[in-house]
C-alpha cells in the first residue's frame, strides 16, 4: 500500500487531468493490519502481486465444474485422515497374537498389520470413525475424477491448449486406482489378501519375466513378509507425492489457462465470465470443502465400509465367496472373469496366459493410453488447430459423445461382469449365462450404444434448429376467418436462442484432388485417405446450426399465414399446417 | 423434415407459391447472403437480475440469520464432538435406526464431526449465494503461445548461448556426456531390482507334498506324506471319507500343533498357499477318468485347491454336480473328469495329488504333484 503512495506522489503533475481524484482512499484500519503482516511478508517475498492477481481471478460458475473439486477435496480429506492412520497402523506381516477387545478373533494368529487394523476399528477411540472416513473419501475420490473425466471428455474440454491437463489427468487417474489398491490391500484380511493373491497370480503369467518379476515384488514366494511393508511405502509415499505432484501441476495448468466455460450470452472464445476468487469463489469454493468433508464424514458415521474383522486374517487356502475388489479395480476384474481359457497357449515347453494378461497386464494400461492419446487423435482427424475456451454441448459433438459412451459402456460391461456371482445369486440365474451375456455384450452394445447416442445428439440438435427456425409451439390454436386452423408458434428471444446457434459449422475434410493442375496424378497418402474417411466418419452427417439467412428464409415462409393473422408480427408466426415447413 | 435438405446460405429458395410480391432481399428469394452475416452475433451479457437481499434489508437479514445459525451449528457439533469423546466408552454401542446395532463413538463422533463440517460449508456457500455480490465479472483471456519475439529470443537463448559451451564442437564432450548420462541410472536400478527379492529357482514347482520345506533353493526329497485335516492338523483314515465329503487338506508336518501352536513349516502361509489340496470321494462309477481312479483309492480323490487361472483357493464344492468352482473368477472344475476346466477364464485342470493308504489304514500321498501347482508362468513347462 506504502509504494502505491509513494507512485502516486511521484507522479508528474500533467499527468493528472480534470476530474481526476485522489487514487486511493484512506486505507481502513482492518485494511491496514492485513496490510502490515502482508507487507512484511511482501517486503521479503514480493508476493503481493500474484497474491493480488490471483485473489481476483474469475471462475466460471457451473455445477459440472463441481465434479473435479469433490475430486480434489476428496484427495485431500484421504490425505488428512490417511497421515492420522499411520500413527497407529503397523505396516508388518510379522505374526502376533490379537488379544484385542474384537472377542471373536482373541486368541487368533496373524498379522501385525491386521491386528493394528482391528486395533484402530475397536481400540482407538474414534480410530473406527477415520478409518471409515478415509475408506469412503478414496472411493469418492475415484468416482469424482471419473465423472469429472467424463465431464471433460463429453464438453471438449481437453482440446487445445489443455492436452496436456488431459494427460496429466489420465495419469492421476490411473495412479489413484493403484493407490487405492494398495490401500485397500494394506489390513492383510482375508478380502484384500485374496486380491493380492490375484495379483501375485496374474503377475507370474506375465510372459518371459512373471517369476521373477513376482519373486522380486514378494520378495520371495508368495505372500512372504514383504508385500505389506512395500505397499505401505507405495501407499503412503511413493504414490502420494506423485500424485500431489501432478495433482498441482494440473491445478496449476487450470488457473494459468483459465477455466473453460459453457457457452452462453456474452460468453466468448475470448473471455472468462465469472465470479472473482474474492470474495465469492472462497467462500463458495472454500465452503464446499466443508461440505464434501461433512458429507463424507455423514458416511463414515453412518454406512459401514470394509469391515476388515468379519473376514479374518488372511490365510492362502481358505477363501470368501464372492470374492470382490474395490469397484473402480472391477472392469480388470470383470474382463479376468470373461476371458475364455482357450486364450492360454504353450509352445516349446513355454506358456503364454494371454486368458489372463489381456486382462490383468494389458487392460489397464491400455484404457489409459486410449484415453491419453484422444484428444490428439480428434485434433488429427478434424484438423482444428484453434484455442478452444469454450465447452462443446454434448450434442453438437455427436460422434465424441457417441464413441465417449460406447467408451462408458464397454467399461461398465468389464465392471459388471465382475458381479456376475453376485448377480446369479441375487437373481437365481445361472452363472454360465450371466458370462456368456457380458462375453457377447462387451462386443455388442458398444456400438449399438454408439449409434443410439448419435443419433440422438443429431435429433436434439434437429430440435435445436427446429426451435430456432419455426419458434416454440406456443400451445394457442388460432382459428383463419376461412375456417382454417393453426398453433401459433412463438420465436424465442434472441437471447435464449443464442446457445441454439452459437456453435461452429463442421463439415468433412476434403481430400486433395487426385490430380494436380497440371494433369499429373498426386496419389493420396495412405494416412491422408485414412483422415479422410475418419473426418467423415466424425462429420458426414453433421447437423450445423442455423445462419441467419436460413432464420430469415424461414421466417419469410411463414407469410402466407401471418398475412391473414398478424400482420403487424411478420416473422414471430409459423404456420403449422404448411406441409412445405422444412 | 430433414435438415440436411435445407439450401445452403447463399443459393436459391425455391418459392412455394405465387405470393412473390416484393420481398427484402434478406428473406431469402435471391441468389447472394442478402446482406445477412454467416453467423448470429453473441447477444452480450444478460441484464443482472437483482436479488431479495439486495433489493430488501429485511431479507438481507434474514440471511444473515441463516448464515449465523449455520456457523452456530458447527460450533455446537465441535462441541458436542469434545463431550461424546470423553462421555463414550470405545467398545460401546448404539442402536441407529435403519442402521442397526452400532459402535456409538462411530455413530456420535461421526455425525459432530459431520455437523461441524456442513455447518461450516453450508454456511460460506449460503452466505455466499445471498449476500455477496452476484455480478458476473468479465476478463480477457490471451492466446496462450507466447509472441514471436520471446519465442526466438528463447531460441537464440538455447542454441547461442547454449552453444557457448561448445557442445556441439566438441563431440567427444557430447558423447561421453550422453553415455554417462545414460548409464548412471543403472547403478541404481540393479541395486533396487537386483536386491528385491531371490531368484524362484524350482520353488514354484515344488510344494511341501514333494517331501518337506520347498521354497527357494530347497532340494526336498519324497517320501509318503500323510493328509491332514485343515485346521485340525489330523490324519485322515479312508474309511473315514464317506462318499459326498470333502476335507480341507494340509501335509503332514506343514501345520503347527493347533494346541500348541509350535511345530510346522518355517515359512507357513509361503508352504500352505502351494500344498492346500481338497479331498473328495466319489462313488468309482462317476468317475470317468482312467488315470483319476488309479492315482486315487476307492474313489477317494486328492486335488490341488489353488486355482490354476490366478491361485484363489478353490473353496466351492457342489456336491451333487461334482463341480468346484473357484470364488474368485467362476473357473470350474469337473471332479469326474480329472478336474478338467468345463466354465471359466481357466485353461489347465487342477493337478491331482497320487495318494494311496499306509498299513494304519490312513491317506498318504504316493508321490508329489507331477506339475506345478497353481497360476501359470511363463517356464512352468521346463
């Protein structure tokens, strides 16, 4: 504040014209303490300026934009109550006898890790209610990043200039999923050491290198001493600090580009309209960390999550019927039980389990780099070099929006089929039958999801120019004096219709003609045909919005009628009867 | 209707009558755009809509109060948090409507902590929603490349005066350079791969059934083992499988004494996760496989429990089927046909254990399992 004064009494006299007041009022007392702690940290630090620019940064205000920040509060709730755990937990499988206060297990043998466990669930006072806490706030931080992947993918919002967020995004997806395995893996009950058991399985098939990549994890013959104590530094270290890491790159990427925003009036390419961080955003933004926190909080009072003691100890030959891992690792699950036994092959005396590797090993990796590598893929196809600030409506991307929930459905097939036990017992039907339909399902209903999600985006955008061009029917039939009958139909105001036509034409890329001007034959690189026929693919049949000559050629249409009806409103009625409407 | 029929901007429409009195050019009867622009113009921002509190000061207090209370409600569930931490007994429990019986400091530390949360977060958002300023604020955004200038400045600034180190004169620099550069981690990775854990040498085809502990490095010899019950760690008289049981099965010597607790394998969850074996008895006529009946007694039948898709524990015996399938991922297994996978994501049937009866009249094996036992792996045939 002190330098601002001192500018402005240095400032050269001419420089002030009539009219012109003093800059600044009198600081007010509060103002001037905030200023006195803040200058002595600015003196040191200059942070006065970011500090400044930042506090009145705009944020576009959406409650889709929501979904990313429930992601992000959730993180920071696991954190919270994930460094409460470890004062408590015991990272070992050393063996101990639990002499807790769990009656049906005094006496039992097993590990230190999962006696800690019972320890913080029965022993540590409110212990139970953070465990729960954290159990529940890592499975909404996957849902959360999820939905909010979804809500970026649908919108565009990782075209250019934010593909480089997307991909840092995919990582923090697919890394959230691994330190929520660990996690869960870390009690060693009988639940969570059967998926390890999984894993140390599927890790053995992989080709050439399995045992010793399993004997090396294991540190030895499965389970061994070592897998708790490796987990917990992967859980509570090696993951975390990867994942703040590119947690605050991302976040960081979305306050130096700016948050996208839907479009709407006054909304451009060009701009961010908004609330500024002070005050609004803090208090809204701020608040709803509260919020997530409480609601999770609501749950972990309320709703029991991985109750570690109703399994027991972990021991490799007993095991629980429907055996099932957390959901997000579901599709790797579901696509493990749907790869049929032929897909295992032996050779030379060697044998390769692809029955288990497509599932385990490649599945999701590959889900991962499909989903990194298609925002440069559209970007490829449909050639668009621009900045985009402005979120698509899923409707007027219909093959995005198609192949993004072909996308949606494959996983959930892949998830569900990780219940089908569940599901022939819940529905009394036959196990066998339950498989085979995920087995054909998984290659069926994506495209059939596909189409019906395109064609109903190029319905609504038909709509979507219906509205525009003939108005919205009003409900009010008028009678002609020739005895004729017609609905009034009512044109929006320019404002509302804004949103219906305010998207860009598409159209197909044009292939280079085969010849050049000369005659001579240019043959079409294999790539250059292959972009083509994506381009159509993605726009052959595009519905684009309504241009301002079609809204005049349509309103002139409508004439015939309004010369009998309402002269004086030319262009705000259509005639419902005129078969000729377009 | 179909969209895609309408005339492009720009070309003819075709009259649908004789009304072609005088037109606008910009209705649509003429060749050309008529003036129209290719596309609409963003209208600008909708006019502000005030609220009640900023119209009325009895609303805005009001909302003052909601606020406040909201904020009053956190601080009683902090409260109320501290009180219950110390009034509550840890093993104490509740009973929570739709909830059932419950531990109580779950439910009541839960449900304050809960309370002081939303108190806090309903209250900013409420007061921010009623009372803070709701005017949409614009700003401008900037392509994000930088200008032409600072983009070759950072060039020159690369190669010029990067350059002035020499490195691209001075290849023997370069090279060694990138050699070191590229070999330095390797140091590194082999001491963390190279010391992560021993190598599997034969443990992974050998289980406690070939004679005794079978981990890395170990060279059991056979000799007849008796099968044990599981957990009770007893020996199992033929005579005592009556056709339909099914007994959890350990070696003899694997198990520690189940009163004691001393004795037993070394490495016990390492020896029992490759040696479980579930033994079942049949009537002879079911079974169809030649070699099923000759390596088992009297119908009397010895598998390995470890799945042979990923090593879940084949816990689920139907007995008037004959199958058992694996919890895990649905693999089943069809006792009367060796074991052999007839549903699932497996591919090799469950290896059979050869058992016979010592002169006592108990089971014991008659030689190790002839392959590996459990998931494949890439050399399992060597």
């Amino acid at each position: 504040m002190s330098t601002h004064t001192t500018t402005d009494g240095a400032r050269p006299a001419d420089a002030l014209r009539a009219g012109d007041g003093p800059r600044h009022v009198a600081p007010s007392a509060a103002a001037k303490k905030i200023g006195g702690v803040a200058g002595w940290v600015d003196d040191r630090t200059g942070a006065a300026k970011p500090v400044g620019y930042l506090m009145k940064k705009v944020f576009p205000d959406h409650w889709s934009f929501m979904l990313g920040e429930i992601a992000m509060y959730s993180m920071i709730i696991c954190l919270i109550t994930g460094a409460f755990l470890t004062f408590w937990f015991i990272p070992s499988a050393g063996h101990t006898i639990y002499d807790g206060s769990y009656v049906p297990l005094r006496g039992q043998s097993m590990s230190e890790a999962y006696s800690s466990t019972l320890h913080i669930s029965f022993d540590i006072k409110g212990g139970l209610i953070i465990r729960q806490i954290h159990h529940w706030a890592a499975l909404m931080f996957i849902v959360a990043l999820t939905v909010h992947m979804f809500r970026v993918f649908f919108t565009g919002a990782f075209r250019k200039p934010r593909e480089i967020n997307w991909v840092i995004g995919t990582f923090l997806a697919l890394l959230a999923i691994i330190e929520g395995f660990a996690g869960y893996s870390l009690p060693d009950d009988l639940l969570s050491g059967t998926g390890i058991r999984a894993m140390a399985g599927f890790t053995q098939t992989s080709p050439v290198i399995g045992t010793y990549l399993v004997y090396g994890i294991f540190g030895g013959p499965f389970p061994g001493e070592m897998i708790i104590p490796r987990l917990y530094s992967a859980h509570v270290l090696l993951i975390p600090a990867i994942l703040v890491g590119l947690f605050t790159a991302h976040i960081g990427l979305v306050a130096l580009q700016k948050h996208t925003q839907y479009p709407g009036p006054g909304r451009t390419n060009d701009n961010v309209v908004g609330y500024p961080v002070m005050p609004v955003y803090a208090a809204k933004a701020g608040g709803f960390f509260f919020i997530v926190f409480g609601v999770i909080a609501l749950m972990g009072a309320l709703v029991q999550i991985n109750p570690i003691w109703a399994y027991g100890p972990y021991d490799p030959s007993p095991v629980t019927a429907g055996s099932q891992p957390d959901w997000y690792m579901g599709f790797a699950d579901g696509a493990l039980r749907l790869l049929p036994g032929w897909l295992e092959f032996h050779f030379l005396g060697f044998t390769l389990s692809l029955n288990i590797a497509l599932g385990a090993l490649v599945l999701l990796p590959l889900v991962y780099t499909v989903l990194g590598i298609y925002p440069f893929l559209e970007r490829w196809v449909t050639g668009d070099q621009r900045e985009h600030h402005l979120l698509d409506r899923p409707r007027n991307a219909p093959t995005r929006t198609g192949i993004g929930m072909a996308g949606i459905t494959a996983y959930t097939v892949f998830m569900f089929a990780a219940g089908n036990d569940i599901m022939a017992i819940k529905l009394g039907m036959s196990i066998n039958d339950i498989t085979w339909f995920f087995r054909i399902a998984l290659f069926v209903a994506p495209p059939i999801v596909f189409w019906v999600t395109k064609r109903v985006c190029l319905s609504l955008q038909r709509r979507d120019r219906d509205t525009v061009l003939h108005g919205r029917e009003s409900g009010t039939i008028v009678r002609t004096p020739d005895g004729r009958f017609f609905e009034r139909h009512e044109a929006g105001l320019p404002e509302d219709q804004w949103l219906l036509v305010q998207h860009d034409a598409v159209a197909p890329l044009q292939l280079e003609p085969e010849v050049d001007e000369h005659g001579v034959a240019r043959p079409a690189a294999r790539k250059d045909r292959l972009r083509e026929r994506l381009s159509r693919f993605y726009f052959a049949d595009a519905v684009n919005p309504v241009t301002p000559a079609e809204l005049a050629a349509a309103h002139h249409h409508g004439h015939e009628t309004e010369a009998i009806e309402a002269p004086a409103h030319a262009g705000e009625v259509e005639s419902a009867g005129a078969a000729e409407r377009h | 209707m179909n969209e895609q029929d309408h005339t492009a901007p720009g070309t003819e429409v075709t009259p649908t009558d004789g009304h072609g009195s005088a037109v606008r050019l910009d209705e649509g009867h003429v060749v050309g755009t008529g003036g129209l622009p290719e596309r609409f113009t963003n209208p600008g921002l909708p006019t502000h809509v005030p609220r009640m509190a900023d119209l009325d000061e009895a609303a805005a207090r009001r909302a003052e109060k909601q606020v406040a209370t909201l904020f009053g409600i956190s601080i009683l569930g902090t409260l109320l948090f501290i009180v219950l931490y110390f009034a509550l007994d840890v093993n104490q429990t509740v009973f929570v409507p739709g909830v059932g019986e419950t531990s109580a400091t779950n439910v009541g530390l839960g449900v304050c902590l809960a309370l002081s949360l939303l108190g806090i977060g309903l209250g900013a958002v409420h007061w921010a929603k009623t009372l803070m300023p709701d005017h949409e604020v614009v700003e401008e955004r900037h392509p994000m490349r930088a200008s032409d200038a600072d983009r070759a400045e950072a060039v020159r600034v690369l190669t010029e005066e990067g350059g002035k180190s020499q490195i691209t004169r001075r290849p023997l620099i370069k090279y060694t350079l990138g050699g070191a550069m590229a070999l330095f981690p390797l140091g590194l990775a082999l001491q963390v791969g190279g010391s992560l854990g021993p190598m599997p040498q034969k443990s992974l085809s050998l289980t406690w059934w070939n004679g005794g502990p079978s981990g890395p490095g170990e060279e059991p010899t056979f000799k007849p083992l008796r099968l044990m019950k599981d957990p009770e760690n007893e020996p199992i008289k033929a005579s005592d499988v009556t056709i339909g049981s099914v007994f959890h099965v350990m070696p003899e010597g694997l198990l520690p004494n189940p009163e004691t607790g001393e004795g037993g394998a070394k490495h016990l969850l390492e020896e029992k996760a490759k040696a479980a074996v579930l033994l079942m008895r049949l009537d002879p006529s079911q079974i169809q496989s030649q070699k099923e009946l000759a390596w088992g007694h009297e119908g009397i039948v010895a598998y390995s429990k470890i799945c042979t898709h990923v090593g879940c524990p084949v816990g689920l015996y139907e007995q008037q089927t004959h199958h058992l399938l694996c919890p895990c991922h649905q693999s089943t297994f069809d006792v009367t046909q060796d074991c052999k996978v007839i549903f699932g994501p497996a591919k090799r049937p469950l290896p059979q254990l050869k058992i016979t009866v010592d002169d006592e009249g108990y089971l014991v094996s008659a030689q190790p399992f002839r392959e590996a036992v459990g998931p494949s792996f890439w050399e399992r045939g060597q």
